[in-house]
C-alpha cells in the first residue's frame, strides 16, 4: 500500500478515535437515534454540493435510487443507529471493541463473497490486531449489566452490517466516485434514521447548546463526512485484509483521548495492545499477496 494511503488510513482512526469521547459527551444533550440522524443528515448535506459538482449535476440517476437506499440502510442507518444507541448503553472503550470487530466480517464476507485472497499471514495479523484491543478493554474484568449486555447485542450487528455494507460497495460501485456514492447513501440512511427517531425518540430533537453544536459539528463534518470518504475509496482500491486492520487503531486512540477528556485511566493493558495493534498491521501487510497490494481497480475521487 502507498505511503499516501497509510497516512490517510492513520488520519481516520485519529478522527474516529475522538469521536467516541465525543459521542459519549453528546449522548447528555441528544437521544441516541436523534443525535445519529442529525450528524449523518448534515454530514451528507455538506458533502453534496461536492458530489454535484462531480457529476455536473445535482442528483443522481433514478436507476441507483434502490442501490444506494440499500447501502445507506447497511452503512447509515442500521450501523450508526447501532453505534449511537449501544454507545447509550455500553462504556466507551466497550463500544469501540465490539465494533470494530468489523474488519473480521469485512474480510471473512469479502474472501466469501468476492473471493478476495487471505493469507494465513494476514489471518494471523488480523487475530494479533484483535487481541490487541483484547488487552484494551480488559473484558475478563467486566461485569456486564443486563442494558449492557443488550448493548453489546446491538453494537455486533451494527458492526455486522458495516462490514456487509463495505463488501456490498465494493461489489455494485466497483468504478463510481466514492465520494458521490457516500454522499447519497448517508442521506438516505439518514433519512431512514429521523423516521426511526420519531418514534423511539418521541420526536426528532435537536441541541443548540454549545457543547452540543460542537459535538455535532465536529461529527458531522469529519467523522461522517471526511471520514468516511477517505476510508471508502481506500477500500475500493485494495483488498479488505489490507485496509480494515488499520481500524483497529480507532479504539486505542478512543481510549487514548477518552483518559485526556473524560479522566479515564491509562493502564499497562494500553501500552501492550497498542503493540500488538502494531504487530498486527506490519503482519497483514507483510502478508499481502504482490498483486494484491498493487491492486487499483477504480478511480479515486479527484482524478
């Protein structure tokens, strides 16, 4: 993988790292569906002037209405409905674990279904990158509650639905402008979000206090929108057990940044997981056929 991407891949974990800390703040001044609703609408609202600007148009073609629908139910609603809502329930490093077990299904799903290649090497970079976050968390040393246990529930099959959704992108937009396709399906998923909100809310709400408006923003603009953007085309661009394991840095940033803005403490457990986060990446990387890591079969957004 090109230096470039790497940096990018770094950048994103950053950005997403903080934004668990952030969730967890904003989660006093919105409920769950409605907080996820709103930072995914704007989110696709600031990203569609540049989509339009793409295409020479404002819109997409009719045709892909039900292909991105599908995407942004997969990708938006039901992964970030699950994020926000088992984030309600579940500590925050908890949260990060069990969601980032995505890159295991991404790459399982993307080996099933697309017949990706997987080395054992990389199998391997993948499991020491896990345990890793294992060491994290400290799980052997949780006590799960019975509204966290159903958080822990709702965040796997959000992490499930992402990782679909990433092979599902790779399948039907092989050669379409990633920034185009993340910017229609999030504003479908985000539309299917304040329909959900409605009801489980008891209204789609909103915060305009400061913290809350930062928060908000701060989602909205690089987790959604920038975020997502850098990871999508990177992912159409080389194999999943390439590009998924750097997401195993996102939860020990978002431990990292919760012990500096929440007072969580830093542990032993910290310093060797990010070691074997570490591990793990140079061991999927390693691992990674030639061929595979030269692999570029659609233009990135941009050229």
């Amino acid at each position: 993988m090109q230096s470039k991407y790497i940096y990018a891949l770094i950048l994103v974990a950053l950005i997403w790292g903080l934004t668990f800390p952030a969730m967890k703040i904003g989660s006093f001044y919105l409920p769950p569906l409605s907080f996820a609703a709103w930072r995914f609408f704007l989110g696709a609202l600031c990203l569609l002037p540049l989509a339009g600007r793409r295409q020479g148009k404002l819109w997409h073609a009719g045709r892909d209405f039900w292909p991105l629908f599908l995407l942004g139910l997969l990708q938006t609603a039901i992964m970030g409905g699950a994020l926000h809502l088992g984030i309600s329930m579940v500590k925050s490093g908890i949260t990060s674990v069990v969601l980032y077990s995505y890159p295991f299904f991404f790459t399982f799903l993307a080996f099933l279904l697309l017949g990706e290649p997987l080395t054992g090497k990389q199998m391997a970079g993948l499991i020491i990158g896990f345990a890793g976050l294992i060491l994290v968390v400290d799980p052997w040393k949780m006590h799960p509650t019975h509204a966290e246990f159903i958080g822990i529930l709702v965040l796997l099959g959000g992490s499930i639905s992402w990782g679909l959704a990433s092979v599902y992108l790779k399948a039907a937009f092989k050669t379409r402008d990633k920034l185009e396709v993340t910017t229609y399906q999030m504003f479908y998923g985000s539309l299917v979000l304040m329909l959900v909100a409605v009801f489980a809310d008891h209204g789609l709400r909103f915060s305009w206090t400061t913290p809350g408006l930062g928060i908000m923003l701060y989602t909205a603009l690089l987790t959604s929108a920038l975020g997502f953007v850098i990871l999508l085309t990177i992912q159409a661009r080389y194999p999943a057990s390439q590009t998924s394991v750097y997401l195993f840095l996102v939860p020990v940033f978002g431990v990292l940044f919760s012990s500096l803005l929440l007072g969580e403490k830093l542990t032993l457990n910290l310093l060797l997981g990010l070691a074997l986060v570490a591990a793990g990446i140079i061991t999927v990387n390693l691992g990674a056929p030639a061929q595979a890591r030269e692999k570029t079969d659609c233009v990135a957004p941009g050229k």
